[in-house]
C-alpha cells in the first residue's frame, strides 16, 4: 500500500488559516470516512486532533477542522498560533483492513 | 487515565528479532471497543504503521511488513507485544504502542499512545 500524499511543508503567520492536504485513492480516503490527524511535537508523541474526517477530540482546540472531498482530505488551522508548529500526519482505513499514514507536513508558523 | 508503555531492547543485531512488550494501565485490554497497535518511526522521519490487535487475538498488518511481524497479546497481563525479525538498519526507529478504535470491521484512529521506545538495529 501506498502511503498518502501530504506537502512536505507549509507555513503561515500567526492569525492566518493554511490547509493541509491529505490525497489517497477509492480504496482509502475516497472510499471511507475514517480519516484522522494528529498533530506531533518534536521529541512528543503524536497527538489526534481530528477523527472520522471532521469530528475533534475533547480538548482540541475548534481552531482545528477537518473535510474530505473525493480523494482528498484536509485539515485546516484557523487563527494560527505558534503552539500550532509542529508537524502533522493524515491516516485513512482502507479497503484491505489495513491503516496508512500521509508522509507527514511540516507546519511553519512564521 | 490510559497509559501504555512500550518495554524491551533498545539494541538488536541486525537478522535477530526485535521484541517489545507494551503494558496497559488505566484500562482494560479486553474491552470489545478497541484494537491495540504499533506504529514506528526513524529517526527524522514519519509514520509507519505495524499492525494492531484485539483482545481476542484478530491481527492485522502492514502488507510490506506482514512477513516478519507478529502481533500478540496476554490479556492476563494487560500487556501486547510486537515481534519483527530478520531486522536490518532499515529497521531503526522509535516503536511506539497505541489503542486504536474500531468501526465495525475497520480499525481507524489512535486515540492514546505510549511515549516510544527507540530500538536501534546494529551489530
């Protein structure tokens, strides 16, 4: 199985809204609405921020949304704080009762 | 509160087998709400999936991995367990232990993770 693709990196200054794209095929993202995000400090273990597409966790900020469409999900950041640099990973089911992972998006807040 | 915690060598030589145990506190292993996985990751690198179990021994895996791993779990001790063998360099990287819900037949997210355990594969 092939991993989804995410940037490598995309970046923002505080205040602004950036969107991180999650892009799989039918068989994963396409297929299913169990997308989720987490959010992974450096030296920190990985954090979900968002599951089944656009549910949050209790406790994660609504600053943090999710949305699929197609093939292709996304997580977006709104009011962008520098707590929120870190870097970001996308998961998805799949057709074949396995997981994968995005490669992963560095967030830059500038 | 949830804890897990990932234990076992942090050298292995390469085309030995890579052991680690992770212990569950705060809950129960064998509620019928979760599956229990492994996930790892190199050095300055991302996220790989392993494989998850649940409580009743149903394991699935990473189809590039599949050969080599095998997932267990003692539900006696709370605890589940990753081996990987014929390990190279490749193989370096923190592993980490999470529970994972399920729907239905499909395992989805990790909703609490250990804090790691770097296993480095060298002679």
């Amino acid at each position: 199985q092939s991993a989804l693709t995410q940037p490598a990196s995309v970046s923002g200054s505080p205040g602004q809204s950036i969107t991180i794209s999650c892009t799989g095929i039918r068989g994963d993202v396409g297929g299913y609405n169990y997308v989720s995000w987490y959010q992974q400090h450096p030296g920190k273990a990985p954090k979900i921020m968002i599951y089944d597409v656009s549910d949050r966790p209790s406790g994660v900020s609504n600053r943090f949304s999710g949305s699929k469409s197609g093939n292709t999900a996304s997580l977006t950041i709104s009011g962008l704080q520098a707590e929120d640099e870190a870097d970001y990973y996308c998961t998805s089911n799949t057709s074949n009762s396995t997981l994968v992972f995005g490669g992963g998006t560095k967030l830059t807040v500038l | 509160q949830l804890q897990l915690q990932e234990s076992g060598p942090g050298l292995v030589k390469p085309s030995e087998t890579l052991s680690l145990t992770c212990t569950v506190s705060g809950g129960s292993i064998s509620s019928s709400s979760y599956y229990w996985g492994w996930i790892r990751q190199p050095p300055g690198k991302g996220l790989e999936w392993i494989g998850s179990i649940y409580y009743s021994g149903t394991t699935y895996y990473n189809p590039s991995l599949k050969s080599r791993v095998t997932i267990s779990v003692d539900t006696s001790k709370n605890q589940f367990s990753l081996k990987l063998s014929s390990v190279t360099a490749a193989d370096t990287a923190l592993y980490y232990c999470a529970r994972q819900v399920h729907i239905a037949v499909f395992i989805a997210h990790f909703d609490y993770w250990g804090q790691g355990t770097l296993v480095t594969v060298s002679s």
